[in-house]
C-alpha cells in the first residue's frame, strides 16, 4: 500500500511541477505579446507604412504559428491585428 501512495504522491508533483512550467510559459508570452503590440502602436504613430506592417505581422503570426490556437488566431493575435486602421484589414473572418 506504501508503494502505490508513493507512486500517487509522484505523479501529483509531476502534474504540479508541469503546470507551474505551462504557467511560467503563458506569463512569458503574454509578457512578449504585450511588447509587440506597444512596439507596433508606435510604428503606426509615427507614420510607417501600414502595409508593411500588416504584412509582416501576418507572416510572422501565421508562418511561425507563434501566436495561433487548435482553432484559429489566438485573442492576443487578434489585439495585435485590429491595431491597423482599415476596415479591410479587419480580422473577424480570420476568427472561427
């Protein structure tokens, strides 16, 4: 009986030290995004090319998946992408 309590107690601080990881990781990349989107603020304020822009960010949301869910782009691809002013740049249809 000792043994497999012992086995529980290690498989409970598996799971605990793998969500303190996933945890960790969220924090860093939110923290990334949250830059990335301040340093795009700045580009579209101080009068750089908005398609430029737009297409860079695209390419490295989608081709470097860095930010995209199982379903689509993540709620922080979508802030970053409703930054750009045109309507035709809207990104409701990107979203499912």
């Amino acid at each position: 009986m000792a043994l497999y309590t012992d086995l529980a107690l290690q498989d409970t601080m598996k799971e605990e030290l793998f969500r303190c990881k996933l945890h960790s990781l969220e924090r860093k990349c939110c923290t990334g995004v949250e830059k990335l989107k301040a340093l795009i603020e700045a580009h579209l304020q101080n009068g750089f090319p908005v398609s430029d822009i737009l297409e860079k960010t695209k390419s490295f949301l989608t081709l470097r998946k860095a930010l995209l869910s199982h379903n689509g782009y993540s709620k922080y691809s979508r802030d970053i992408l409703r930054l750009f002013p045109d309507a035709e740049d809207d990104v409701t249809p990107l979203c499912f």
